[in-house]
C-alpha cells in the first residue's frame, strides 16, 4: 500500500520565538523590491480567502510535477511561493536566493523562522523546490492577486470618500 504525503500550505507549529507573519514591520520608506514583495504576500497570508485560492492553486499545479516516489524532505508551499516570488521579482540565481533565505532577517521572519531556529536552507533543496514555481503557475496565481489588489484599492478609496468631509 503506498501513503502519498502531500505538501503542506505552512508549517502545523510556530518556531520558538518565530513572528507571527501578520505582524511583521517592514521600512515603509523602503524603495527596494524585496520589502515590497514580501508586503504584497503577507496580503495574501493575512486574507483567507485570497490564501485559500493562491493555495489551491499551487497545491493542484505542484502536485502534478513532485515526484511521488522520491523520500527527500521539501519545502512547505507558503515557502515555495515566497522564495519563488522573490527569485523572479528580483531576477536572481539560486545562489543569491539562497544567501538571502539564510540570512536576511525579515526574509527569515516571512519564510516562519524564528531568531533562535537555526536552519540552513541548502542549494539543492532550495533549487529542487522553487524551481516548482513555473511561470505558468505563477499565470494562473496573478489573476487572483490583482483581483484582489483592485477590490482593496477600491474599499480604500471608498473609505476616504466616506471619512473625507465634503467642502
């Protein structure tokens, strides 16, 4: 009888001492890419529903490309679609991807490690997972983050209209 064990979205526990990916703080003046990036996906951690429809999405298009009957341990999906977001946004190798998820810290924070976690992320396990994150998955995730982006830009904007004292 063979037990298939499908990835899962995130980790089941928190890490001694990890922030909660909600209430991470990023530089709001921050003109880089990486910070702007990693506040668009807390969006999508921090909304059911978009998460749930970025997920089911990358669990039925990854699915289908993991090989089954290879033991080696993967990535949680949440750090699949972190790391593989970063990777194409910032147009960098693996390597570069890789010296960032071991040592930048609110990278860390996003990815659900703690200061006290002590993990190495490893060239090829980092290369074997995100690699998983094609273009044309990611195809099939935009629509439904801009969907979601245009509905927030629209409750804002009604908010302002609604606080905002006519003259």
């Amino acid at each position: 009888m063979w037990f298939f064990i499908t990835r899962q979205s995130f980790e089941p526990q928190k890490q001694l001492g990890a922030v909660d990916i909600s209430a991470i703080r990023f530089n709001e003046r921050s003109r880089d890419d990486i910070p702007r990036l990693l506040r668009a996906l807390q969006y999508i951690y921090i909304t059911p529903e978009l998460q749930k429809a970025v997920f089911q999405i990358l669990e039925q298009a990854i699915e289908e490309n993991v090989n089954r009957s290879n033991g080696r341990p993967g990535m949680n999906l949440w750090r699949v679609l972190v790391l593989g977001t970063l990777r194409l946004c910032i147009n960098c190798d693996y390597e570069h991807l890789l010296e960032l998820a071991n040592q930048r810290g609110t990278l860390r924070q996003m990815l659900g490690h703690g200061p006290l976690d002590e993990h190495v992320y490893r060239l090829q396990t980092v290369c074997d997972n995100v690699s998983l994150l094609t273009p044309e998955i990611l195809d099939l995730v935009n629509p439904v983050v801009v969907n979601a982006g245009h509905q927030l830009v629209k409750k804002k904007r009604r908010f302002k209209a609604v606080v905002t004292p006519s003259s």
